[in-house]
C-alpha cells in the first residue's frame, strides 16, 4: 500500500512555550501571563500559545494516517531545538518532508521513520527540528499499522522484539502552579505517581532554604492518607525542582543529596523522586553533577531517587546519563528526541542498563502525540508514563488512560 498524499494543519497544544531563563531571572506570574521581557531566542513573550502541526498521510485506500509535530513548553532551553512555530515549518514539511513519502510503498516502521529522523542537511550539517522528526514519525507508525490492520503497540512490539504490558503503565500526573487542588484530582483519580508540582522559582516557590518544598510534602503525605481512595493506595511522590536546589545550596551535592533525604523523610511512607535537582548550565558538568548526588544517596541509603531531565534531551544523551549513573531514572522527554524510534530505543536502553524510564514528554503536546506515545508505553514497559498534554490533570490523565485501556481491550478480544 503507498501514501498518496501529505496534508498539513496548523494546531494549538495543550499548554504554553515558557522562557524558561526568563522565568530563572524572576519573571513573575500575572494570572495565567509572565510580566518581564523574554531573554531567549524566538520568544516574543515569557509565555505565549503553544503550537504544533499535524501531519496527515493519506493512503491508497482512503484511511488516514497522522501524528503531530510539537515541541516542549521549555523550547530553547538546556540545549533543546529553538521555538516551534507553526508558520515557519509547515513549509519544510510540504517541500521537503512530503516528497520522501508521497507515492511510495509503506514498508516498515523503522525504514520509515529512519528516512525523515536520521537525515542530515548536507550543507549545514543539521537535522530537521525535533518537532518535525517528532510528528513525522508517529505518522509512519500510524500508517504502517493501518495497513496491516494492527495496533501501533503491535506494531512496535514485531519490530523490537517486545511484549506488550498486560496492565496499564503507572502514570504520573502533573499539576502546574495549582499543586494543590489537582493534588487533590490526582488522589480522587488515584495516580500511580504525583504530582510534578512546578516548584521553578527559589524565592516564590522553593523557598531560600528549600521550607517551602519541606511544608508541600508534608501537605500532600497527609492528604494523601487522609483521602486515599482505595486501603493499599500507594503512590510515588514525584517533584520537579528546575535546578533550583542548585542554587539554593550552591551545587553542593553533599548538601543537595542531604536535604533530600530530609525530604523524603517528610514523604514517608511514600517514595520519593526528585527531578532536576541542578542544572550547571550544559551537559558534561551535568552529567557529573547528577552522578556525584546519586552517589552520596545511595551511599548514605537514602530513600529517594533523582531524575535527569535538562541536557539529558537525545537518545545520545540517555545513553551517556546511564552510563555514568547520572541519576536514578532517565526522563525520556519524547519531543526533544525528534523521531519516536528514539524514545522507543531510549526505553529498551534504560531497562538494559540498570536506569529507570520514565516516558515523559511534555504539557505542551497535544491528544495524538499523547495516545501515540501510550502505545510506546504499552509496547516497551517503562516505569511511568506521563499524563499529557495540559497541567489541568483530568484531560491528560483521561487521554493516557483511555488510550491503554483501549489497548488492553482490543488485545483481549483479539484472543
């Protein structure tokens, strides 16, 4: 069966493009606004609409087959691709991406995707951006298991040698700013792990000596006893700090892993992970820095993990992060990975090499890229799977939920 066109439409995602380093500088919130001037590249404002394109193939059959290209609300910071503008990138699309496919048999996933995420301008030495690679490529799987009649979990399962879960994959669920009434949408829905929590400004959020991170996780511990809706409910306690416990104690990973330890005192009996604990402003002294605090907490037996996140961005860099045991999970932010391959890959290397995946992504994507990516979880079993788009917890987490569920039914019936 061959593609016989490709169609572009502009979209709207479920969240914002943030200036991530405004926001660092002190951009303060204004409702659901920034006030301050944007510092990186591309941005107009510290915060405006995100944006993405869904990329149509049309078979010869008349089905359709899609995925969308959409990038992290933190676009332009810690080494990821600039901002992504609709306007600007549909036109690469239709010249340059739609010629590799149009008129041409679908054969396998991986040849499929490989033709779009592994090309490299020849005179510039660029690939295309990461957004691009990232919607193309879940449209090839799509296709792919069109034509076959399968599902796309099926699909990756026959070509890496998987097995599919026969359960859902623990989700993870964000909050936003609003930490604490969708604390509350999380444990009435009973999120596997919660909350993320945004805590991104030391003064407002973090607090000068990390009091304010201490007083949330005692809220959420008690309110997750007191309102647990299920004896035996046990969720992962999941916070994302944006480096600011760097600044907050000087990169210092003595001291960072200590106070972590505090902390995960304070969540007790739940599990703690802490996400980003630094950011030293570019990968190699990322890399030592995650790895020299994951050192003290496991040699002082504290009960919690940290998780890479800035400059842990391609599937070059998951591999290099787990070798040197920069963290004790890996997230797997799959825009910034460019095509899906990758973070199908990125999943099946953490497993093999001791490092826990986290299937992440962002709230800035959109429903597609989301339920293509449950069918990532569902064929490659990482330990968490993000509940996106959007921080308003009930869409995102209903979108991830469903889509397995579905899985999971479909599978069933089959038999």
């Amino acid at each position: 069966m061959k593609i016989t066109q490709v169609i572009c439409a502009p979209g709207k995602t479920g969240f914002f493009f943030d200036d991530q380093k405004a926001i660092k500088n002190g951009a303060k919130n204004d409702g659901a606004f920034y006030e301050g001037t944007p510092v990186t590249p591309g941005f107009t404002a510290v915060r405006q609409a995100g944006e993405s394109i869904s990329v149509i193939f049309v078979l010869e059959n008349g089905a359709m087959a899609y995925g969308d290209c959409a990038a992290v609300q933190y676009s332009g910071a810690g080494g990821r691709d600039p901002l992504f503008l609709a306007k600007d990138f549909i036109p690469v699309i239709e010249k340059e991406i739609a010629p590799l496919y149009v008129g041409k048999e679908i054969t396998t996933f991986r040849e499929m995707a490989d033709r779009t995420d592994k090309y490299v301008d020849p005179k510039t030495g660029q690939k295309y951006h990461t957004a691009i690679r990232y919607g193309v490529t879940q449209a090839c799987l799509d296709a792919v298991a069109k034509s076959r009649g399968v599902l796309m979990a099926e699909v990756i399962a026959d070509e890496y040698g998987t097995k599919i879960s026969d359960t859902i994959i623990p989700i993870f669920s964000q909050s936003g700013d609003d930490r604490y009434l969708n604390a509350d949408k999380m444990i009435m829905k009973a999120a596997d792990v919660l909350p993320h929590a945004l805590f991104n400004h030391v003064e407002t959020k973090v607090g000068l000596k990390g009091e304010k991170i201490k007083e949330y996780v005692e809220w959420l511990r008690n309110r997750i006893q007191k309102l647990k809706p299920f004896e035996g409910y046990n969720p992962t306690i999941h916070i994302d700090v944006y480096g600011t416990l760097g600044i907050v104690f000087n990169n210092d990973p003595e001291a960072i892993a200590h106070y972590i330890g505090e902390v995960a005192a304070i969540a007790a009996p739940f599990k703690l992970r802490v996400e980003g604990p630094v950011d030293m402003g570019e990968r190699e002294a990322q890399i030592k820095a995650l790895r020299d605090i994951r050192a003290v907490i496991d040699r002082e037996g504290i009960n919690a993990e940290i998780v890479a996140d800035e400059w842990c961005n391609t599937l070059e860099d998951i591999v290099d992060f787990s070798k040197e045991k920069s963290g004790h999970m890996a997230q797997i932010k799959t825009p910034d990975l460019g095509g899906i391959n990758n973070a199908i890959e990125a999943v099946l290397y953490c497993k093999e090499h001791g490092m826990g995946a986290y299937l992440g992504g962002t709230c800035n994507e959109t429903n597609r890229s989301a339920e293509v990516c449950a069918h990532i979880a569902m064929a490659t079993q990482p330990v968490q799977y993000l509940a996106k788009p959007g921080m308003g917890v009930d869409e995102g987490y209903m979108i991830v939920f469903n889509e397995m569920s579905r899985i999971l039914a479909i599978r069933e019936a089959k038999k």
